[in-house]
C-alpha cells in the first residue's frame, strides 16, 4: 500500500515528467543557440514573422535572465529572435527545438509558424518556470539551404524573466523509426464528436486541413480542450500489400481510439465516459503502435484512418512522430533496441521507486 505522502510525491514527479528525462537521452545537439539572441521589451505579434526588421534590437546572452542583462526589475512581455542555418544531411531527421528552461510563459515561432508553447499568460495566468521546452520541428517548417529565424514570445510575472538556463539548440532524435510508408502531412481534422465519423464513406472534404503530427492549438484550435476527429485518406504502397504492419500514430494528449476503414484497431486511454482523468496521467507520452489486420487494407484503392481524440488539458491532438505504416518485423526490432521508448513513464517511475 503506498502512503498518502507518497501518493503526493508521485503527483508531483509526474507534473514534471513529460517524457523529458528518456526525451534527452537519445537526442543530438546538431545547432548550437547558445549565445546572442536579439531581445525587444513589449509585445507585438509582428515579431514572429520572417521578415520582421530585429536589426535595431539589443543583443542578449541566452541562456541567462534578462534581469541580468541590461533590464532589472522589468516584467512583462518580451520577445528573443534567433536566425542559424541547418547543417547539410538533415533534411528528413526527426527534429527538436529545445530552449530549455523559460521563466514564466512562452509561444515559440520557427520561420513564422508556432511550434509550442507553454505556460498560461494573463488574465488565467500559470508559469511553466520549471518545465524544459521541447518542442517538435516538423521538418517541413524548416528551410536546409538557407536562413532560419526562431521568434520567442516570453512573458514574466516575477523575478527573473527569459530563457533561463539549458543546453539550447536544434536536436535530432537518434534511432529514429522510419515508417515504411509515411503518412505525416495534411490531414482532415474536425471539432466535436459523433460516432460516424468513423465510417469511411463519410464526406469530409469540407473539414479543415491541419498538419500531421504537432499540437492542435498550433493550428487554429488555441485553448480547445474536447473532443475531435482527425481523418486520412491513403493509397497502400505496393510493395506493403502482403506484409504485417504496424500503424505508428506517435504520441496524442490525451487519448485515443483508431479506426481503419470503419473497423477499431486500437485505443490508448480511457474516454472521460470511461473514467478517465486528465493532469496526472501518463497517457499522452506513449507512443501509439497499432497492429493493422491484413484483411482490412485495400491493396488498391481508398483506405481511410479516423483517430478520435479527447483533450482534457492544455495541449491537445497529434504532436509527435514517427506517423505511418512500418513492417511489425522491423518495429519489433526497433522495440528490441529502445525498450524505454514503448514503457510508460509512470511504470519507469514507480519501478525506481518501488521495485525490487
């Protein structure tokens, strides 16, 4: 029987456990932000764009607090730009911006396109002081010949303000899995939730377009927390029709049920009507892996995915990769090599704590 005191602790150790202790031991640093970024006191939404004019701005050392450096005292809004070139040979790796630590709120824009946030700024304000940024770079938002511009938007209550401390930089994820077939990109997504949508024959032609995988809120559906559909069409590369697949939906907050053309093939966590509880819960770091009965691919033709998905808190839908069909002999190697990569943060946690 765990205690009521240890009940507390491990809440608290999963309110700071977002994946990001296994996150950075598998990623390498491959651009160094480290060093001068632009800094503006104010806020101006103008500031994420690419071609926003920064020449006339201070130059600041990040990571450090701005307090530090020529602004005692100052809280409020406040916005860092970056520009860095990618190294050659990356175009198609598994990406991540990390900041480290941002004392209190931020929004952060690659080349004008959010990727993350954390944080609640004013007027229901909650800091995220504590939490590191890992953010997602889709490498599509990305350009490998040419500049770059990372905009930050930090906003600071108290004490020290800015991007404090870490090891700040573009990363690439190592032994990333490859689907076979990818089928990250554009993908339907309504709000809502009627159990139709599930069925293939559905006409959602009209429903927005969103990208495949990063937040929801990233895409027009800032402080949205329910219930939505996410849905693809897709031809099956010939040279899978006669193998054992395995669908990779990477990581969705909170939980999910999977349809492949109209038949569930899987779900992870529990829907509120099921009990399931948001906050505390692990759910949203577990890598999606479904196993796709031969049966039910088209070899030719149509073959539609619908993932319903429930957000109870903050960030919401399909976010991290790997998204596509990949060969179960090939993902169970992959499974062989990166065990902690498919075990639950929490079990992880409660063996420290509590095993043998």
């Amino acid at each position: 029987m765990i205690s009521h005191n240890a009940h507390i602790v491990l809440f608290t150790l999963l309110l700071l456990l977002p994946g990001q202790a296994s996150r950075a031991q598998d990623m390498q640093r491959i651009v160094d932000l480290r060093g001068e970024w632009r800094f503006e006191i104010g806020d101006d939404s103008a500031r994420a764009r690419v071609d926003y004019g920064d020449s006339g701005w201070d130059l600041i050392h990040a990571p450090d607090a701005w307090e530090d450096q020529g602004y005692p005292g100052y809280d409020g809004w406040a916005w860092y730009r970056k520009h860095f070139r990618m190294p050659e040979g990356h175009d198609f790796d598994a990406l991540y911006l990390f900041l480290g630590t941002i004392d209190d709120v931020d929004e952060v824009y690659v080349n004008g396109r959010l990727v993350g946030f954390q944080g609640v700024p004013p007027p229901h304000y909650m800091s995220a002081f504590a939490d590191k940024r890992w953010y997602y770079l889709p490498y599509e938002y990305v350009n490998f010949t040419g500049d770059n511009v990372i905009a930050v938007r930090v906003y600071d209550r108290e004490l020290s303000g800015g991007i404090l401390r870490g090891n700040l930089g573009v990363y690439q994820q190592t032994d990333y899995l490859v689907p076979d077939q990818s089928l990250r990109g554009n993908w339907k997504l309504r709000r809502g939730d009627l159990p139709e949508w599930s069925d293939p024959t559905v006409d959602d032609s009209s429903w927005p377009d969103v990208f495949v995988p990063i937040y929801w809120e990233t895409q027009g559906l800032r402080n949205y927390e329910g219930f939505g559909w996410y849905r693809r069409h897709f031809s099956l590369d010939p040279a899978l029709k006669n193998e054992t697949l395995v669908l990779l939906l990477g990581k969705i907050d909170d939980v999910d049920e999977v349809w492949l053309n109209g038949k569930r093939i899987g779900k992870t966590g529990l829907m509120p009507t099921e009990g399931g509880t948001y906050g505390h819960d692990d759910t949203y770091d577990r890598l999606r892996a479904y196993t796709v009965p031969q049966s039910l691919l088209r070899a030719r033709g149509d073959n539609v995915i619908a993932v319903r998905v429930f957000d109870g808190f903050m960030h919401g839908g399909i976010y991290d990769g790997p998204i596509g069909l990949v060969r179960s002999t090939r993902y169970r190697n992959w499974v062989k090599r990166n065990p902690m990569k498919r075990e639950s943060p929490f079990n992880r946690l409660m063996d420290a704590l509590f095993g043998d």
